[in-house]
C-alpha cells in the first residue's frame, strides 16, 4: 500500500471517529440525570457521575478538536507533515496517534528537552532561520574574539 493510499485510509478513520465523536457529545454520555428524589447517598452518587460525565465530554472535545485540525490539514495537503521541522511524518506514528503534529523525534525535543514548537516552526522561513543562527554564534563567541573584532 503506498503512502498516499494509507493516508486516505487514516482520513476515512479520522472522519469516521470524528462523526462518533459528534454523537457521543451530542447524546447524554451518562443517561438520564436523574430524579432528585432519594437520599444523600444518591445525590451524591449523582453528582459524582455528573463530574465525571464534564470529564469525559472534555477530553471527547480535545479529541475532536485535534481531529478537526487534522482533517483541515488534509484539506490543505499539509497533513503528516511535522508542524516543526516541516519533514513528513512517518505513516507507523500517523496509524499509531492520527491527528498528531510532531514527529516521534520533535515531541521528545518538545517534552524533554523544552523546545518551543513555535520557534522552530519551517514556514518562519531563512530570516528566522538566520536570526538563530547568529543568536547561536554570539552566543559560543569568546571575548578574545569580540575584542578582536573591535580592533
């Protein structure tokens, strides 16, 4: 299968998920509220299964918001293409986390090593690049070669 014909399959997936999403947002996650009638235990039951229900929907929401970019993405031909170095993201880790942004290798840079995602991001172009570049070289520049340089 090439990668184009795999990428289509993850779009079908991610529409399809998207569309569950919908309805389970949609519908009442935990039934019916209940009555208020009952005792204190109940009450408390209810409530606890209210929050947890507001947890629920919330991460359902994250989800689809992540996918909702992610098919936008498709729309726009830059979907598997890693928001930070720009280079295609493999297929493995697209099946694996569909509506992801980063490479395998970008996230650890994010997580571990703090890495701002915005700061590296390909479509800030040469100037950025440039800019780096020379805050990098002032950076590692000894002083006999600043004095050298005001000579």
């Amino acid at each position: 299968m090439t990668r184009k014909e795999r990428l289509e399959r993850l779009r079908k997936l991610l529409i399809e998920r998207r569309d569950g999403l919908r309805r389970k947002l949609d519908g009442d996650l935990g039934g019916a509220a209940g009555s208020s009638q009952g005792d204190e235990g109940d009450a408390a039951t209810s409530h606890s299964a209210d929050e947890l229900d507001t947890r629920i929907a919330a991460h359902l929401s994250g989800e689809l918001t992540q996918i909702n970019l992610a098919l936008q993405k498709f729309k726009e031909g830059r979907y598997g293409i890693c928001e930070m170095t720009g280079v295609p993201i493999p297929i493995a880790r697209l099946e694996a986390l569909p509506y992801t942004l980063y490479s395998v290798e970008a996230q650890r840079l994010i997580e571990v090593e703090g890495y701002d995602p915005e700061e590296y991001r390909p479509d800030h172009g040469w100037a950025r690049a440039v800019e780096h570049e020379s805050r990098l070289a002032e950076r590692n520049a000894t002083l006999r070669e600043l004095e050298e340089v005001e000579d």
